[in-house]
C-alpha cells in the first residue's frame, strides 16, 4: 500500500509520483531515498533547507501550498523499479480536487504520468510530466522543474 496524500485546502500545485521506494515505504513517507532528488530540488527552489523528519516534511509542503502523492496507491512491484509495477490501483484525485485549489498538476516521471492519463486526460488543470527525481534518472534535470514551479509561485 501506499501512502496518504499530503495536502490542504490552500495546496496550489499537485506533485505526482508512482508508488513508495523500498526506502520510502521504509519510513513510511515520500522519497525516503536520500539519492532520490525531490526534496533536494523542491527545497533549493523555496531557499530552505531539508526537513530531517517526516514531521518536518510535511509542514514544508502544507507551508508552501504543494500536495503530493503517488498515482498508484498499491500494486504488485519487485523492489523500488517502477518497470516492475503491475496491477496499479490508481489514485482518487477527486478528494484532493474537491478541497483544494489545485492550478498545476506536476508528474514526476513517466509511470506517473501514464496512470495519470488513464483515468485523468480529460482534466482541465494543466499538468505536466517531469523528469524523475530518481537516481536512476540520468536525465533529470532541475531547472525544467524550478521553471514550471516559477509559473505556480
């Protein structure tokens, strides 16, 4: 199983994973990797610096109005490799949607973006697949991510 979602009523962007790493679903919370890019690159773009806790994490992304999730929300998968995910239960975005002014979606990666598009295309917020923040992504880049926050914030 996955994790919750982290939002609130003033969350303005909406960032989307796949499913929980075997390090994340170790500490029970997002990008628990710490080679994973996300909070490094999220935290650079505020000028904060990484929460330590997950308690911390939290109040990072409610303080500056970012939602997150997974699009899958279980599912089969060996390890951490999104290529393994099978039978993906995919996300229910309509609670986040009915409480919070969501302007831009942001996927982080392909998966994510591939669930997305099999229940939400016809969405009316804009979205936008990212590069992964995984280390496994050679191409990841954070400037492509900084530009499309820029637009949010």
């Amino acid at each position: 199983m996955g994790f919750p979602p982290v939002y609130d009523e003033r969350s303005r962007v909406l960032i989307l994973g796949s499913f929980p790493s075997v390090k994340s679903r170790e500490i029970s919370f997002y990008y628990g990797n710490k080679q994973n890019r996300f909070w490094k690159m999220i935290c650079a773009f505020f000028k904060e610096t990484i929460p330590e806790t997950v308690d911390g994490k939290r109040d990072f992304l409610l303080r500056n109005k970012i939602a997150l999730w997974d699009m899958a929300t279980a599912c089969e998968i060996e390890g951490s490799a999104d290529a393994s995910i099978k039978n993906a239960q995919i996300a229910d975005l309509n609670e986040i949607f009915k409480s919070a002014k969501i302007e831009k979606i942001l996927l982080n990666g392909t998966l994510a973006y591939d669930l997305f598009i099999q229940k939400y295309a016809a969405t009316t917020i804009p979205f936008v697949k990212m590069p992964s923040t995984s280390p496994a992504n050679p191409r990841f880049d954070e400037n492509i991510w900084h530009k499309e926050l820029y637009e949010i914030f």
